[in-house]
C-alpha cells in the first residue's frame, strides 16, 4: 500500500511539473518579439557611439550581451534596458569594456575621418547610427557592421591600414545587397 501511494505521488508531482519545465520554453513569436525589442533597446542606449559594438543572442527567454565598447557606464545601460523588457527572465552580460588608452583614442578619430570622410563613403556617415563600427583595442582595429558592396567592404579595409600606427585590421563587414 505504502509503496502504490509513494508510486502514485510521483507521477502526480511529475505531471504538475510538465506545465512549469513547458513554460520556459518560449513560443517562437515571444522570442521574435523579444529580439526586436532587444535590438531596439540596444540601438536607443544614449552613450552608443561608432566605436562601440553591441550585439545579443536571445535563447527562449535569456539573452546573451556580447561586443566591446569604450564606456563602461553602456555595458551596464545595456543590461539594464535589456532586463527591462517584458519576458526576459536572464542576462548574461559578456559585453568587454576596451582598455583607456588615449594612443587608441587618437587613432579612432583618425580612423573615422579617413573611413567617413572619403567621399565614396561618405555616404554611410548620413544615418545617426553609422553602419560601420570602428572597435580599437591596442591599436588593433576590427571593422564590424554592414556595407552595400564588396568594393566598398574592401575600400573601408584600405582606408582602415592606412591610418598611422594601426597594427592590424580585421574587416568583419556584412555586404548587405538591398
């Protein structure tokens, strides 16, 4: 008797918890949801510059910051506008905060006048948020963002070496065709 009521409880507690472990799982529209109002939250954080980097992950109902930025007041603005959303039950903020240094400093302004200021790009520097993220870290450049062609992707690469004092250049630009 006491080994049928033991028997009987447990499969009572397991299917009382079917609903709860299905319940983490989220819809495919909730995480599309979640996705857009993470990428919009992320795109509004005031201190978002060009030489900053923000990108995510949404899994279920997680999201995963990830990317570099030059303040460190944005890493923590970004995981906190992201654990402001409706239905984001974790953060985990792997977001890397570059090293002060103002020969890199120096160098993201030259950096951004001889990729925005060349008259066949200058066409990317009209939005507010510029399409071509310039990340510099101990003189290493990594180009991330979007361009509409490969010419212009390698025009950027060409542009980005031959800054003074650059050591290298690594072009992660997305050719977007529109």
């Amino acid at each position: 008797m006491r080994c049928s009521l033991l028997v009987f409880s447990i499969i009572v507690l397991s299917i009382l918890s079917l609903p709860a472990l299905a319940q983490n799982e989220a819809s495919p529209k909730a995480q599309e949801r979640i996705t857009k109002e993470v990428r919009h939250e992320l795109l509004m954080l005031p201190y978002l510059t060009t030489f900053d980097n923000l990108a995510y992950k949404v899994n279920g109902y997680d999201v995963t910051l990830v990317g570099q930025v030059v303040n460190p007041v944005l890493k923590s603005d970004a995981e906190k506008a992201v654990k402001r959303i409706e239905g984001v039950e974790k953060v985990d903020n792997q977001i890397e905060v570059l090293p002060v240094s103002p020969m890199d400093d120096g160098l993201r302004r030259r950096l951004f006048r001889a990729i925005y200021g060349y008259p066949p790009l200058q066409r990317y520097a009209m939005p507010v948020i510029k399409p071509i993220r310039i990340i510099v870290k101990n003189g290493n450049v990594t180009l991330e963002g979007v361009v509409d062609s490969e010419s212009d992707k390698n025009m950027v690469t060409i542009r980005a070496k031959g800054v003074p004092d650059v050591f290298s250049v690594t072009n992660n630009l997305t050719v977007v065709k529109s």
